[in-house]
C-alpha cells in the first residue's frame, strides 16, 4: 500500500514538473521572455503592476493589416504606442514571434523565420542565461541571470516617438550615442517619420526639434536649472511639476513629473510638434499640458536677422535697436523676409587702443539668445571686452550657469519679454551713444522727447481740422466719400449676382464688417504655420486674435483651390445674414488685390473629424456627447432648410465641416457650395457637381440633381460616423466601406456593433441601435425614401422605437474606391465619376 501510493506520489511530482515547464512563462510572470517562452503574435508581456504592455499591433485606422512589435500603454483606452522595435520592416500577417535567438538577442520573426529586428548586442552569454523582462515605466530590458542581472540592452536607450518619465535623453552613458526622439511617418505609419527632438550637445546643451537634419526649433541653452529662452506657458510647466536632472559631465538629461507618475509623457507627432502629455483619470483621455512649439514666434527665425519676436506684441517682429528694416513697406505689410540692416556701421575699435571712442552695447532684457552662440572662458567682467576686441562680435550675454557667450555675424531667432530669458548686450556704433549717458537712458529721453513733438503736433493737426470742419459746415459742402477698391470689389459682387435667383437682392453685402489685409496679416502672425487649423477646399484656415482681443478664424483663399470670387460671394450671401446657435457665425471679408479672404469666430475644439478619427481623442466624446452633437447638426440644417428666410441646401456637410466650441456643442460652417432655393423650389439640376466623395448623395453624384434629401444623405453618413468612430472611406471586413459595414451588421441583428467601442455600454444599447437605424434611414438609396430633417430630430427626440425599416442604403464597391479613398485620407477631395456627363468639381 506505501509502494502505491509512493507511485502516486511520484506520478503527480513528474506530471507537476512537466506541466510547469511547459508553462515556464508562468513561473517568471508574464513580465518575461526566456529562450524557451517566445511570444506569439496572441501573446503579449504586461509589466508588473499592468502599466504597459508589450507585443504585436496595428496601428489605429490603418487602412492595412501590418503587424509591428511596439510597448504601448495597458490601462489606457485609447491605443498609445510609446516604442515600436520593427518600425520599418512591418508583418504583414499574424505569424511573427518575439523570442531569445541563438546569440543571446532578442529579435522579431516572420512566418518563415526571416529576421525583421534584432537588440544586435554582442553577447558574452549562452542564450538560455538571457531574459527580457518589461517595467512598469516603460522600459524593455534584456539582461542575463548572472553577475546581478546585468543590463545588456534596454528601449530606453533606443527611444522612438515618446520621451517617457524616467528617461534619459542626451549622451548615452552605455553607447555614447546622443539620443533622440523620431516622430512616425504619419499617425497611421509607424515607420520613421521627417522629424527628431532631442538635446543639442555642442557648445552648449539645448532642446531641439529638426526636420530632416535643419532647426526648426531651440529652446535656448541650459544653464543647469532651466532652458534660458523657453515660452512662458513651457517654462511654468517644467518649474511646477516637471523636473529636468542634468549631468554636466556626461550631457545626459533625465526628465521626470514630481509625481513620479509613469502616465506623463512627451510624444513628438507626424507634424513636428512635441506634446507634453498626462492621462486624467477624471475624463479618460490624455489631456495635453502645452506643446512645443507653442507661438509663431517659437519656429526658428522667425523674423530673420537682427529682429526679436514676442508674441504679447503686434506684430510681432520688430527691428533691434540700432536697426532698421531693409523694406518698410514688406515689413509693415507683415512679412518678415526683409532683413533688417545697422542704422550706422560700427567702428570697431578695441577695446584696448586704437583711439577714439569704441563701439557700444545696447541691453536687451528678458530674451531667448540667439542660435549659434560660441563659448568663452572670460568671466562677467571680461565678457564684453573680449567681445569689443573681436570685430567680428556682434553680441554677448553672460549667466552664471552658463558663462560668457559670444555671437559673431547675423543674430538669428531671438525672443524677447521671456520669464526664462537673460541680458543680452548687441553691439552698436557710438554714435548710438550721447554725452556719455548709457543707450538705454538716452532712448528713454529720446522716447520722452518724441512724445512731446508729437503731443504738440497732435493738438495743433486737431484745431486744423475742427476748423475745417466748422468751414465746411457753414458753406454747406461735404467732402465726397472715398471709393475703395473693396468697396469697387463689392459692387462687382453684387452686379455678378444682380442676374441670379439668389440671396444678393435680400442681403446687403456693405453691412458685412471689412478687415484690412494688414490687419488680417497681423493677427495671424503673417499667416504662421503655427496658427494654421486645417486645409479646406476654399483654402487654408488660420488662428488669429484682432487687436481688441478678440479671437477669430481666418480662412484664405488658395489659388491652387480651383474657387475664387464666386464662391466667397456665395458664402458671403448666404451665412452673413443667417443666425443660429448651430451655425458658425461670419465676422467680415477681406478683398484686397488677388487676396480673398473670410472672417470667422473662432472654434477652440476645431471640427468633429479632429476628436472622430483621432484614437487619443476619441473618449472626449462620451456617447451623451456625440449624442448631442448629432441634434444639434440636425437643429442646425433645419434651420437651413425650412426656418430661415433663405432656404439653403449645404451641399457639402461632412465632419471636417461640422466646428465645435468650448462646450463641444456644433455649428455647421463652410458655406461655398451652399444653393439658395426660391420658396416654391424643392429640387434642382446642375451640370457642376462640387462636394465631397464619400458624403454625396448617388443621385447628386451621378445626374447632378439636388434637394434637401441631399443633405440628409450626407447626415446620415457623419450620424455613420460619430457613433463608429470610423471615417467612410475605412475598408472594414470584406473590404466594405462603412455604409456596407452598417448593411451588414443590420442585417444580422448586431446593429449596436458598429458603435466605438470607447462609448458602448449597456445603457445605451438600445439608443445607440436606434441612431444606427436612422443613419441608415438618411442614406437610402432613393431620395424620396429619406426623411426629412425635422422627422429625423422628432426621431432623435421622441421615446418611439417603432421606427421604419431602412431599405438598401447607397453605397458602392468596385475597384476605383481605392483611389478615391486614399485621395480622400490625403486631401479630403471629391471623387471623379467618369460615367456620368456632369461636369465634377473638385474640393
């Protein structure tokens, strides 16, 4: 009976033994490779408190299947990849392994064994001695079980897009290497992009950003306890609450959050901007602390040479003292090409001899240095002779952490008024100087002078024209009004549409409020790419804020847009005289020689594509959210359609379309396309199809005849599209765009599956269906079989489930839908019907 049971006994350890090496994953936790415990496609590492994960992905709203090997974020909703390791040799299928090879490094293979991306370390261990292991802030490390589990490889000292708490960022200790960050190619495209941030080591350490190898921006030098020459908002947020610690020695940077919190990260996008991000617990979503760059005046060299820019100034580019635009006019105009010039050259006479007196130092506070500063020895005192001594020096500063730098030639990207700014002395002719009173004294007086003249000029040009005035009145004449060439201009607008059944005979275009170009020029920092918002067909929208304050959008037209005059006319006709609470609100034009230009109020959450299709925004838009959204689209176009004294049909509704404000409540905007239809019109026929492919409807497409039904269509497809989070051009299962996805969900009873998963709950279930079903009831094939938009609202509002059954909605697969799409993911341009004899215009 013991011999028996000793058996047993035995028979269960061997059968123990063997169950736990064929898991040996388990005994290490799944925070591990070993060379036996590879990890397939369906596996992945999670860290030890859940932190991060590790394994294969495909990226969010690739149109492809490609498989990469990356660590992402675990606890987080929306898919955020920190670090890819086969970046550019993408799977294009689920058979790839992450796994120990035979030398000890860990590497990525395909199906068929090909080597996609190794550590490539040269290792001095057997490979089952090696093992990689993830930590919860981020770090994929692969070591050996001996001497105390020596690091022999770790991402941290690879960084890809994201600058994670903890890092370090600068010279490698283990390699040598300065390292840096690289964007992806496109939010889509993991493969190394255009850009790179990272530390500048020589001479001395600066944050920069570059665009294939050429500054784009610099933070300004570390003098050991901040960048010298960071925008305030940027300054603020490193001295309360991030942390930078700098070796002096080895030109390392390590940067952490006082929280020691691994949800903190820097991420550089597509575009070249570098986010500075942290995960709120409170609304789910990233919420971003500043970006880099932040103003127009943080791309590099903005106003070019011997110019210092601030953006709390209009303009924001001015000459330094001493200098003088080379072109008034361009400068005044609001562009920066003109280099300014010395107003008197300078003597360059030493500071130790030569007779006469020598050169002088204007103090310029508060300022980001400019680039390209060379490093001296020489302490505070000495600074600016050896400065003088050199002909070549145009510029000093001096800080204690820094020492004494010098600049020798053109003086490039300088700001002033900064919190995180230091003295600079620019060298001038002493002429500059009088009766031995510093620069800075004598322009003051000079200022107090100058206000004085024109003080007294001012009261006398007043007399002069009350008298004037008093003359005028008494011998009855008026001075004629003066004809501008916008007034000219507006005049031809109107004679242009005197002929046409249209909104011109109803609406005063003189009421609209004219901007000058100036004006315009200025407020958007001459059109800065900073300020940019997005790229329409009329042309580029850009940010800007008038000199009272106020903030607006200024759209401009492109002369590669293929519109002009007609369409701003017809946008100025219809939206000036329209008001309502879900329609973007026209402030002014600007017509100026070939400038065309809009005014707007300004959207600070910009449109509804920005938040739809972007997986780190997507959960901003709770489904109470997204919810209201689509009534307020709806309330909005019925005003169009039925409760203005215009009816108007958009003719372009899509969700780059639709703006929201601050409260993310929508307003339809983009005006160009829109037909003003007479009382009694319900349908009408054009020969020029304008619009957007993937929103229009088949009947406008195809034979060019539109109504309001058209504009259902179209709001069906952006309901399609809030509730799923996907665009319609997105190839779902069976290569199916999104109206067929739907069809086909529908149909099999599994309508609530369409919805994005960040906003699917059970108590939604039932509305969320419901809003499925009258998007498909919008984007039926026949025109007639659509509702109308005030049976569509009655729909959204009511408790009634005994809705009609959507029939076929329009949509259509053949092989030219690739195109369209990618030209639709691209650009946002119409498709081409090569069938129909309508002439199609592209947006």
């Amino acid at each position: 009976m013991v011999i028996l049971l000793n058996r047993r006994c035995f028979l269960v350890l061997i059968l123990f033994a063997t169950f736990s090496c064929f898991f040996l994953k388990l005994c290490f936790g799944e925070d591990r490779i070993t060379f036996t415990t590879p990890i397939k496609d369906s596996e992945t590492l999670l860290s030890n408190n859940g932190i991060f994960r590790f394994g294969f992905f495909t990226p969010v709203n690739s149109t492809g299947h490609l498989r990469y090997v990356g660590i992402w974020y675990a606890k987080v909703p929306v898919q955020t990849v920190v670090w890819v390791a086969n970046k550019d040799t993408p799977i294009n299928d689920s058979s790839g392994v992450v796994s120990i090879s035979d030398d000890g490094n860990l590497v990525v293979t395909n199906g068929r064994n090909h080597l996609l991306w190794s550590t490539n370390v040269a290792l001095p261990v057997a490979p089952n001695a090696a093992w990689v292991q993830l930590t919860d802030n981020g770090n994929l490390r692969l070591q050996e079980n001996r001497n105390k589990g020596e690091i022999l490889w770790e991402s941290f000292e690879h960084p890809y897009n994201s600058f994670l708490a903890a890092m370090t960022i600068g010279k490698s200790n283990r390699t040598g290497e300065n390292l840096k960050v690289t964007s992806w190619k496109s939010y889509t495209d993991p493969s190394a992009g255009n850009y790179t941030a990272g530390i500048s080591l020589s001479p001395f350490r600066e944050l920069m950003i570059w665009r294939s190898n050429v500054t784009i921006w610099r933070s300004g030098p570390w003098n050991g306890q901040i960048f010298v020459g960071l925008e305030d908002e940027v300054a603020l947020l490193f001295l309360d609450g991030y942390n930078i610690i700098s070796d002096d020695n080895e030109g390392t940077f390590t940067v952490s959050y006082a929280t020691d919190s691994p949800m903190y990260h820097m991420n550089l996008d597509p575009d070249g901007v570098l986010y500075i991000r942290s995960w709120s617990t409170t609304t789910r979503a990233w919420e971003i602390g500043t970006t880099i760059p932040t103003t127009a005046c943080d791309a590099y060299g903005t106003c070019g040479p011997f110019a210092s820019c601030s953006s709390k100034e209009v303009p924001i580019c001015n000459c330094v003292e001493g200098f003088v635009p080379r072109n008034k006019t361009e400068r005044s105009g609001g562009s920066w090409s003109s280099e300014c010039l010395r107003s008197i050259p300078l003597q360059c006479r030493v500071s130790t001899g030569g007779g006469g007196k020598g050169d002088v130092f204007s103090k310029m506070q508060k300022m980001k240095v400019p680039a390209n500063a060379e490093q001296s020895v020489a302490t505070e005192k000495d600074c600016p002779n050896v400065c003088l001594d050199n002909c070549s020096c145009t510029a000093y500063a001096y800080d204690q952490g820094i020492g004494c730098m010098l600049w020798s030639g053109d003086l490039v990207d300088m700001q002033s008024s900064l919190r995180s700014g230091i003295d600079l002395f620019i060298r001038l002719a002493p002429e500059l100087e009088t009766h031995g009173r510093p620069l800075e004294t004598h322009s003051k007086r000079a200022i107090m002078i100058t206000a004085s003249v024109l003080g007294v000029a001012f009261v006398a040009v007043l007399c002069i024209l009350l008298a004037c005035r008093k003359f005028k009145k008494r011998s009855g004449l008026a001075a004629p009004e003066k004809d501008t060439s916008a007034e000219l201009m507006f005049k031809r607008m109107e004679a242009l549409t005197s002929d046409k059944k249209s909104a011109s005979n109803q609406v005063k275009l003189k009421d609209l409020p004219l901007f000058e170009f100036k004006v315009l020029a200025t407020s958007t920092d001459n059109f800065s790419l900073i300020n940019k918002l997005g790229q329409g067909g009329f042309g580029p929208v850009y940010k800007g804020m008038l000199p009272e304050g106020q903030e607006i959008a200024v759209k401009r037209l492109s002369r590669a847009s293929g519109q002009g005059l007609e369409e701003l006319m017809n946008e100025v006709v219809v939206i000036s005289k329209l008001q309502h609470r879900n329609l973007v609100k026209l402030l002014g034009c600007c017509i100026e020689g070939e400038e065309r230009l809009l005014v707007y109020e300004y959207m600070p959450k910009k449109s509804l594509d920005a938040y739809l299709f972007d997986p780190s925004k997507q959960n901003i838009l709770n489904w109470k959210t997204r919810f209201n959204i689509m009534e307020g689209i709806c309330r909005g176009l019925m005003y169009l359609h039925r409760d203005s004294r215009l009816k108007i049909i958009h003719r372009d509704l899509k969700a780059s379309n639709i703006l929201l404000d601050d409260n993310l409540n929508p307003k339809i905007s983009d005006f160009g396309l829109a037909r003003v239809f007479q009382v009694n019109e319900d349908e009408a026929n054009t020969r020029r199809v304008v619009g957007t492919y993937g929103y229009m409807s088949p009947e406008y497409a195809m034979e060019g005849l539109f109504s309001e039904k058209s504009d259902v269509f179209s709001l069906g497809v952006i309901f399609l599209e809030i509730i799923s989070g996907r665009r319609n051009s997105h190839k779902e299962e069976n290569d199916l765009n999104l109206l067929a996805y739907t069809w086909k969900l529908w149909n099999e009873d599994e309508a609530v599956s369409l919805a994005d998963p960040t906003v699917l709950d059970e108590s939604f279930v039932k509305e969320i269906t419901k809003c499925v079903q009258i998007g498909l009831l919008c984007v039926q094939e026949v025109a007639n079989d659509r509702p109308s938009v005030s049976t569509v609202i009655w729909m959204l509002t009511t408790e009634i489930t005994n809705l009609p059954k959507p029939k076929h909605p329009a949509f259509i697969a053949r092989r030219g839908d690739y195109e369209a799409e990618c030209s639709d993911q691209s650009s946002q341009k119409v498709s081409i019907n090569d069938v129909s004899l309508t002439t199609v215009t592209g947006r």
